[in-house]
C-alpha cells in the first residue's frame, strides 16, 4: 500500500483525491474529440474524478453525438 498526504480522501494509491478535483481541465478533451470521427465512440473507463471526461459532454450535441465542428 502506498501512501501520500494532503487534505482529504487518499486512495490506496496514494492519491490525493481533492487535488485532482481543484485541477482545471487541459487540452485532452478537444484532443480526444478531434481525434474521434463524426458517430464515433469513446471508452471512458473511470479511472480518474472526471477531469478529462467532463469537459468531453461539451463537444456533444442534444441527441449524445459527436459535433462535427471541434473549438479550437
């Protein structure tokens, strides 16, 4: 078992939860949306506190699909 410090939940890894969740979003999202094709899909597995997969649900339209145009 590993172990880390900081105010909060720590995972069994060491992770210190609350840090995650105060870090802003970076460029993954547009990424990963660029890289995905018009009705593709993307496999979120969970493995983080949504950091990345959050800001995905902006590059969707009202019926869930991928938007054609990607922000840059």
């Amino acid at each position: 078992m590993n172990s880390g410090t900081g105010p909060g939940t720590i995972t069994p890894d060491g992770s210190p939860v609350e840090f995650y969740t105060l870090l802003p979003p970076g460029e993954e999202a547009r990424v990963i949306a660029a890289a995905t094709p018009p009705n593709g899909t993307v496999l979120e597995l969970g493995s983080g506190v949504g950091r990345v997969t959050h800001p995905l649900d902006g590059f969707l339209t009202e019926d869930r699909a991928w938007a054609r145009a990607v922000p840059a």
